[in-house]
C-alpha cells in the first residue's frame, strides 16, 4: 500500500502542489485501470517537456564552451530513466505511489521506469502549481547533481557512440543494430537486447525497458573490446 504525503516529503521536493495534481501525478496507470480516476502520464508528458528545457539552459550556461555535442550527452544522461529513477530513490518516493495489483506485486515501486515517469509528473504537478520561476528552482534542486555527474562520467555519457568510437580504433566498421526480446507478463516484462555489427553480436544486455537494456548491450560490447 502507498503512504500519504506527509510536510517532510514536501521539504525534500522543493515545493508543495496542489492536491488537485499530487494524488493522479502519484497514480500509476495500473491503479487507474483497476480503481478508475486520473493517472499520472499526461502531468509526465509536461514535466518531460519543463525537464528538458530547464536541464539544456543549465548545461548551456554552466558550460560555455562545450559543443553540442558535448552538451546533448551531458544532459541526455542527466535527464535519463536511470538518473531520474535515482531521485526518486533519494526521496523515497517509490513508497508514496499508487499501484494496480500486478504492479505492486512486480516490485513496481522500485522500477526505474515508474520511479522516473513520477519524477517527470511531480515536475509538471510544480508548474501547473506554482508557474515557471519555482518549478526551475525545483528543477534545478534535483537536477544540478545529476549534470554534474553526468559531466564526470566519460564513456558512459553515451555508452553506443562510446563502443562505436572504440570498434573504429579497432577496425570494426559496418551497420549497427539490436535484437531484442522481451519476456514475463505486461506488468513485469523484462527485456533482453543484443547489439550487432555487420552480423556479429558484439554485447548483451538485460533491463526492465527496452532503451536501457540497448544501452546496457552497448555497455558490454564497450568493456568487451578491452
């Protein structure tokens, strides 16, 4: 069962929200197919786009004379499932979400996905409550150390450009591709993604979401390339 929202979590996240957006931005799509009521993903779809822009005008300020490329890894790892699901985590917010059945018995409320989907909902919940100036303050609060980590974290900024960058050193050249296969119920689906150069399968990787488990494949072939 999830908690109710108590004073010390809304310390933690910056800012309150009004209760006509915190109970559907904690409301996992599960609980509302089974229960009825708003869930959290049109709030995720506007706190994706808030997250976005407040995270490129950081980086681009905070690092003058980076390319763009630079910048695009830079804020591509600080606003990905991972990272968010790591702010979630610090805040304990798995605890405070609502879940359907099959969700809840999956271990739903430790999943990077439904932890960074809430992220992304509590953000557009700050906005619609508080406008641009909080929510950027809000933003920043959470954000800030993700970019600076991100900036420190050499190849795993972009662990498919880092492998492709590394074969060529090699020699290894041609078409990259993945295979992947997903397995276990809906609610639970685990997803197994296998990265390709011209017919060779170069590395494998394992995760709840298909984009993570092709970036955990390229991970592998990274380190299996010496």
């Amino acid at each position: 069962m999830h908690k109710p929202i108590t004073q010390r979590e809304v310390e933690a996240w910056g800012a309150t929200i009004d209760p006509r957006y915190v109970e559907p931005a904690l409301t996992h799509r599960s609980w509302a197919y089974e229960n009825g009521g708003e869930h959290s993903e049109r709030l995720e779809f506007l706190g994706d786009s808030i997250l976005g822009a407040v995270v490129t005008s950081y980086i681009f300020a905070t690092y003058p004379d980076m390319n763009e490329g630079g910048m695009s890894k830079i804020k591509a790892a600080a606003v990905s499932e991972r990272s968010l699901a790591e702010i979630a985590r610090r805040l304990g917010l798995g605890a405070f979400i609502r879940l359907g059945h099959g969700e809840e018995k999956s271990g739903g409320r430790d999943k990077d996905s439904i932890l960074a989907d809430t992220v992304e909902a509590l953000i557009g919940g700050t906005f619609l409550t508080h406008g641009v100036e909080v929510t950027n303050e809000v933003v920043l609060r959470h954000l800030v150390p993700q970019v600076e980590a991100a900036q420190k974290m050499g190849p795993a900024l972009d662990w498919r450009t880092a492998f492709e960058e590394k074969a060529r050193e090699q020699g290894i050249t041609g078409n990259l591709s993945y295979e992947v296969e997903g397995e276990g119920p809906d609610h639970a689906r685990v997803y197994t993604a296998a990265v390709i150069v011209d017919g060779v399968k170069r590395g494998e990787g394992t995760a709840t979401s298909q984009k993570q488990a092709k970036l955990e494949a390229c991970k592998a072939a990274y380190y299996a390339l010496g």
